[in-house]
C-alpha cells in the first residue's frame, strides 16, 4: 500500500518554472515507478511522465519533452516533476501515480494522489 500527496501547485507566469513534490508513504516505495498525469477542466487524463523505481529511466510525454526533469529521492520517499518555461496549455491538476514503469494508460497505475493546481497565466 502506498499513499500520495502532492504539493508545489500554484499560480505561475507562462515562461516561468515549477517544481511539484510527491511525498510517498509506505515501506515499498522504492520498489515502485512513478507516473505524473495532469487533467486540464474538460479534457481527458494526460500522461506526463514517468521514472523507473532506481530513478535511471525516464520517459515523457511529447507535449513537455525538453522542459520537464522528473526525478526521485527514495530515501525521502519522494518524486519531483520540474517543468520549465511553463505555459498557458500547462494549466491543470496534476497528480502523481505509482505502477508499471512508461505506462501511459491511467487505468495501470495503482495508487494516486488527490492532485494539485498549476495554473500559468499569459
């Protein structure tokens, strides 16, 4: 059983950068590769990013490649997603999930966070 909570949403100029936190409990953690999703109002579940278990592999969605860095810190028990020169279409409510490493199917991820707003203003 693993239980997320994300944090470091908010409201940031397009251009600008963020970084959002997802703090794990749970003992198996490390044992899990990381998702991050993001659903914009009206629109369907997007996958953003995921990172391997050891934090090696990464993969991205086209629409972030080349400004988003996830990364993890399993002695925190935390995943980060860093997104740079954010934009208008970047506002959304993401969330972070735990399962299949590279999964871009939603339904594959096992446990999920309850989100944060990222709204980016022009």
């Amino acid at each position: 059983q693993v239980q997320l909570v994300e944090s470091g949403g908010g409201l940031v100029q397009a251009g600008g950068s963020l970084r959002l936190s997802c703090a794990a409990s749970g003992r198996t953690f490390s044992t899990y590769s990381m998702g991050w999703f993001r659903q914009a109002p009206g629109k369907e579940r997007e996958f953003v990013g995921a990172i391997g278990w050891i934090g090696v592999s990464t993969v991205y969605a086209d629409s972030v490649k080349g400004r988003c860095t996830i990364s993890r810190d399993n002695a925190k028990n935390t995943v980060y997603l860093q997104l740079n020169n954010l934009k208008p279409e970047d506002t959304a409510v993401y969330s972070c999930a735990a399962g299949p490493f590279g999964a871009r199917d939603a339904g594959k991820y096992n446990y999920w966070g309850q989100g944060t707003q990222v709204t980016v203003s022009s």
